[in-house]
C-alpha cells in the first residue's frame, strides 16, 4: 500500500511547530492534533505551491482519522498539479481506506491514465476483482503481458482474486497455485488461496497452504487466523484456539481473531 508522507515529517518541514509530547490524556492528545492541524494550516496558506506542506497536512488528518478534510485536502492538493499520478494514488488510498469504493476506483483509474505504473495497475486490478469487476482481467492481460519487467505473478493473482470473488473457485486455485509457482514467498496468493480453499469446504488443503505460509513467514498472522477457521471446521478445538492465541500474539489488535478466540473459551 502506497503510504503518504510520515508524520514525523513535520519536525523535518518546520521545526517551529510545537506540541507537547508528554500528554497522556485523550483530551489533551486530541488537544494537540488539533493544534498541529492549525498550524499545518497556517503553513501552507503561507506556502500554497508546497505540495510537501500540503501532504504532511492530509497525512496529519488521516492519522487522525479525519478522513473527510484528508480528502477534501487531497483534491486541493491535486488541483495544484492535476496531471500528478502520484496525487491522485494517494486520493484513491483516502477513498479507498474510507470504505468509498466507486471514488477510490475512479481515482486509481486517474493515477494510471497519467502515468502507466504497474504497481497501479496491480492495485487497480486487485479492487477490480474484489469488486467482481470484469476489467481485472484486462488489467490482468495487460501486467501479462508487459514489455519493461516481469508480472506475471501479480497477473496469475488478480485472476485467481477475480475467480474467486465470483463465486468461480475451482477455476482461481489453479491461478494462485501458479502464482506461487513463480514466488513461493507471495503470501498474498497463500491468503487468498487458502480463503478460497476454505470457502469450498476444502479446510485440510487450506491448512497445508497456511502451513507451508508460516513455515516460511512465522509472524504471518492472517494466516494463523485462517487456520484457527479451518481447525474449528475440523472439530479441532485445541488448535483452533492455539491457532487464534498465535495471531493475537503477533497482532495484539486483530479483532476477527478476538471474536473467534472468545467464542471458544
């Protein structure tokens, strides 16, 4: 995922603001958000062509939540430079971390209108897919085929995803399975795979995927969660559980693995 500039840029852009670090409260915390969001402001009225300035404002919102003035932020931004690729990626990942799909979409297909990079196009496809989109699978031609470097892999992918997501599930494994075949360590195909195996009822072939996962990626923790799923289906409590202890002790804040674990104990 493409991350906007850091927060810790604000000390780098201009020393002067200042914020006490010390506050332990939410008040006094919230308190000082909002007077860094002041004077990021400030900064960029004063600055209006600093796109730097202008970046560490929405990312400033977006910490924080304010998902709206990022956005709105955004689109100032990009109103600078409107032939910015980049600007507008960004303006997708605000979209799509919303939970705007159809926004994020039209964005992401802005971004790669401007400037053809394959990793919009591989993001691209991969909304597509998930959202049953049909285009994936042009995307999916298109990262195939293409002439500078070699993304096969995430080509295989976006079709095993698209598959997958209509219902089509015998026909995406054998895509995530080549996938693999190209990078055995492309833990998003053993995810995906693994959902799709356990969506048809296959849990002792997802679990082999998850396995071979975490044999590979010990802190994968998605895929300890996926095997606690698979254990439950197989009347494995005690592995289950231990299964769901593993992610939680390596995500502390993975809620589906809390639910489960709850449910068992």
């Amino acid at each position: 995922m493409r991350r906007l500039l850091p927060f810790f840029i604000i000390a780098i852009v201009f020393i002067g603001l200042s914020c006490n670090q010390n506050d332990s409260t939410d008040d006094a915390a919230q308190s000082t958000a909002v007077t860094i969001q002041q004077q990021l402001k400030e900064q960029v009225n004063k600055y209006p062509d600093s796109i730097l300035l202008r970046e560490t404002l929405i990312q400033n919102y977006r910490d924080s939540g304010n998902y709206d003035s990022a956005i709105a932020e955004a689109k100032n931004t990009i109103a600078k430079d409107t032939t910015n690729g980049a600007l507008w990626d960004d303006l997708f990942w605000l979209y799509y971390e919303d939970q705007d799909t159809a926004n994020a979409i039209e964005s992401l297909e802005k971004a790669t209108s401007l400037t053809p990079d394959p990793k919009y196009y591989i993001t691209l496809g991969s909304v597509y897919a998930q959202t049953k989109n049909e285009n994936a699978l042009v995307v999916a031609d298109k990262l195939y085929s293409y002439p500078t470097a070699d993304y096969k892999k995430e080509s295989l992918f976006i079709r095993g995803l698209y598959y997958s997501s209509i219902g089509e599930r015998e026909k995406a494994v054998p895509f995530f399975d080549q996938s693999l075949e190209i990078d055995y360590t492309y833990f998003d195909a053993y995810r995906e795979e693994s959902i799709c195996l356990y969506n048809m009822g296959k849990y002792e072939e997802a679990l082999k995927k998850l396995q071979k996962a975490v044999s590979i990626k010990s802190d994968f923790s998605v895929a300890y969660y996926w095997m606690g799923r698979c254990y439950e289906k197989l009347n494995n409590k005690k592995d289950a559980i231990n299964s769901y202890q593993l992610a939680l002790q390596i995500d502390p804040d993975y809620d589906e693995a809390k639910d489960a674990l709850s449910k068992l104990q």
